[in-house]
C-alpha cells in the first residue's frame, strides 16, 4: 500500500512521517522545509501475526507494509505557482490513499502561513488545490483523447465522454471520486489518476495538551466527504518514536495515549480503504500478513499469496487466528474442530490463518 501526504506548509507533515517511519526526515519551523520528496516503508504492525508465528513456530515474520510518502506543503494558489507551486504531486499520483494533515494545535511559537490557525479553511484551501492540480491534468488528457476519439476507436470515444464530464465537474469543485469510470473505457481511471479520487484520511495534529481527538469541524468535513479523521500529536510521536519501544510505551502511557501515532494511522487507513488482514504460517516457515479488501474470497486471496497457488486451488483449511492459538497449534486446532475446510468462494474474516491445498 502507497499512502502520499499533503497539507499546508508547517502542518506537521514531516514530523508526521517521521513517527511513522522513524525515518528522521528534516522538520523544522519554516514554511517549505521539505522540498524533496521523503519516502519510507513501513511494516504494518499487527499483534496477532507475532502470536500466530510464535504458536506455531513460524520464522521470519514477514508484515504487510505501507510506503509513506512525505512531499512539500500546498498553499492557496499553488496551482498558479505560489509557494512552491504543485508539481510535485506527480509524486503522490500512484498512491492508493492520502493523509490529508491538518495542524490544529494552537503552539504560537509554530508559523503558520496563513497567520492564524483555521482547520477549517485550511483543509479547504488544500482540497481545493488538489482539485486544481486534477483539472489541469484532465484537461490535458482530454485535449489528448480528443484526438483519439476523433477516428472513431471506441474506448476513445467513451474516454473522451467521461473526460468531458469530469473536468465540467472539476471546474464546478466536485471531487472526480464523483466520476466513476464508464464500463467501456475502464483505464480511465489508472489512466488519470486523480489524486480527488483518493480515499482520504483527516489527520488532525493536535496540541499536546488538548484531548486526543480531531477538532469538529474536520469530523464533519471527514463525515460529509465519505472520508475519515483521526487525531495524533505529531511532535510528540516523533520524539517517541525515536525511543526504544519501552520506553515510548511508558512514556505514552504517562501522557495517556492508548496508542501509537503508527496504529493511529494504520488502523484508520484500514478502516478507510475497509482492509482486513489473513496469515499464512507454515511450521518452522515464514509468517506472513497479508492486507486484502473486505469481501475478498479464498481463491482471490490465493493469489495474493502466488499465482501458483491460485490456479491449483483445491480447497482452504481455515482458523481464525484466536482460535488457533487457544489451540496452540494446528494438530489442536484440528482436534477441537476449530480448523474448517472451505471452497473457493469462501469469503475471507479477519484474522484467518489459511492454509491452501492446491495441486501444482
Ligand atoms: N507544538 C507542536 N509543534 C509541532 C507539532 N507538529 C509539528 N510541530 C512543529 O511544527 C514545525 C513544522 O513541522 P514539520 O513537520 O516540518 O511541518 P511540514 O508540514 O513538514 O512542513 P513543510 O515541509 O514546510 O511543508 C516544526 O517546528 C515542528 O516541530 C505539534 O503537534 N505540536
Ligand atoms: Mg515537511
């Protein structure tokens, strides 16, 4: 998974990715301190893949993995080359999801470009640069598709149709998540990559000494927009995640934060993009997470594991994972009958740990 982040200058971004990644990106006090993009991947970290593998004796652990993608600030205007203008979200058209930072903490000593702090209007401004930056793209893919249509080629034609639609909408502020692509012409999409849309996740980055949540407008703007929101304390993260993780532990517990910034984010990712997770864990073999979309079926899920598994599918054996390590292994998973077989339209839960029986 690719995950770009935007926001104003100073918002938090790149402490943001730096307690993310522990990756030691520069943030500082000036507006447009990151110029160059700041790229780190991360494993997902999930609790039940170390019991799994540690109950049925499986080495390495192999997580799931998210890229983080850090990238300059937006201001008002960007599109028309103020600030550093907004070519590089090239950067961040191939990700599958954008945390949108919003600075919400009130530390006068922090600048803010605009001179005040407004949650509100900030996420207004990016969101409308981000329409920007697509319109320019359709438009310039529209002129190119023109052509196209124009000898008749039919997936030209309903393209170009899909194209005029979406930059009429563009120009009106409608997101091009409100475009689906027509059945005819279903590269359109990949084809444009509208960064409008992506699924967005609100991090609002509050004060250290507010209570850990987004403020209510940007809970109402995340509702309103089909997205969603969640608050971290982006300077503290960072300075704990430079710690040992017993210490951070201590520390946030001491501060009264349940949870890392990283789970923060992951977790509402998760919940945004509606991921669950399955494992694979052979005996004295590899562990594995792997993140699929909700709804996914056994075969589907088979090949996310190898080609070669999915087109010699047979059957699955399945155990949720809890059940599998009450069992405290397979062999007792077996005995207790927690361990079922299921075809290929099975639909995959959260937390299962399959095994595929598959003929090669
Ligand atoms: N008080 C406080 N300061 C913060 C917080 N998060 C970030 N800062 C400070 O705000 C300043 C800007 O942070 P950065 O992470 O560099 O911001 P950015 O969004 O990456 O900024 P650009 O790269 O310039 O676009 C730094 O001095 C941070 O220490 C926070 O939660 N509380
Ligand atoms: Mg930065």
């Amino acid at each position: 998974m690719k995950v770009g982040i935007v926001g104003m200058p100073n918002a938090g971004k790149s402490s943001l990715f730096n307690a993310l990644t522990k990756a030691g990106a520069e943030a500082a006090n000036y507006p447009f301190t990151t110029v160059e993009p700041n790229i780190a991947i991360v494993p997902v970290p999930d609790e039940r893949l170390d019991a799994v593998a540690a109950t049925v004796k499986a080495t390495p652990l192999v997580h799931e993995t998210i890229a983080f993608h850090d990238i300059a600030g937006l201001v008002r205007g960007a599109s028309e080359g103020e600030g550093l203008g907004n070519q590089f979200l090239a950067n961040i058209r191939e990700t599958d999801a954008i945390l949108h930072v919003v600075r919400a903490h009130g530390d006068g000593q922090v600048v803010h470009p605009e001179g005040s702090v407004d949650p509100a209007r900030d996420v207004e401004t990016i969101e409308t640069e981000l329409l920007y930056a697509d319109l320019e793209q359709a438009e310039r893919r529209l002129e190119r598709v023109a052509k196209q249509a124009k000898s008749g080629d039919k997936t030209a034609v309903a393209e170009h149709a899909w194209l005029v639609r979406l930059v009429e909408g563009l120009r009106q502020g409608t997101p091009a998540r409100a475009f689906p692509p027509p059945a005819d012409a279903r590269e359109a999409l990949q084809n444009l990559q509208p960064l409008t849309a992506k699924p967005v996740l609100f991090v609002a980055n509050v004060g250290e000494d507010g209570p850990l949540e987004p403020p209510a407008e940007i809970a109402a703007i995340a509702e309103r927009g089909g997205a969603k929101a969640v608050a971290v304390s982006a300077r503290i993260d960072a300075e704990l995640s430079e710690m040992d993780d017993g210490e951070a532990a201590a520390m946030r517990a001491e501060l009264g934060a349940a949870e890392s910034g990283l789970d923060t984010v992951v977790h509402g990712a998760f919940e945004l993009l509606d991921l669950i997770s399955f494992f694979t864990a052979g005996e004295a073999k590899e562990a594995r997470a792997h993140a699929i979309a909700r709804g996914t079926t056994a075969w589907e899920a088979a090949g996310k594991i190898h080609s070669d598994i999915q087109r010699g599918f047979v059957r699955a054996e399945v155990v949720g994972c809890d059940d599998l390590i009450a069992a405290g292994g397979y062999a007792g998973a077996r005995d207790r009958g927690s361990m079922r077989l299921e075809g290929r339209d099975y639909l995959m839960r959260d937390g299962d740990v399959i095994t595929i029986k598959f003929t090669p």
